[in-house]
C-alpha cells in the first residue's frame, strides 16, 4: 500500500475519528462510535481507499525522512 493520507490529514483523520467514538459514547450510538474506528485506522496507515480512488495523493509533496540514531 502507498502512502496517500498526508501528515496533517493524519493528525485530522485520527482525531475526527476519536471525537466520533467519544460522541458515540456519550450519546450511547453505537453505530457512530464503530465508524469512527475508520478514520483511526486509515489515519494511522496512512493510506485510505477512497483517496486512491479519487486519484487524491496527500503524500505527493512530503519528503520522508529517516532519522539515524547515534550510537
């Protein structure tokens, strides 16, 4: 799977997703709080199907990095 969920779009997926569950909870709907695991999950892999589909590549201008440790 390639990366296209940007890291902005990330951070937003994963909390729009918790405050679903959170309303979902507090309001006792069960159906918004399971959909709100989908935001979750395609926040944390980064890659979301619907994206892909659309032709929408948020990873485009992102420059991946890898930190080295120093030992």
């Amino acid at each position: 799977m390639e990366c296209n969920v940007g890291l902005t779009e990330q951070k937003f997926r994963v909390l729009a997703g918790m405050a679903m569950i959170g309303v979902g909870a507090f309001y006792n709907i069960k159906a918004l709080s399971v959909l709100g695991a989908i935001p979750i999950v395609t926040g944390m892999l980064r890659y979301c199907p619907v994206n892909q589909a659309i032709g929408y590549n948020g990873c485009a201008g992102e420059q991946h990095r890898v930190k080295s440790a120093v030992l």
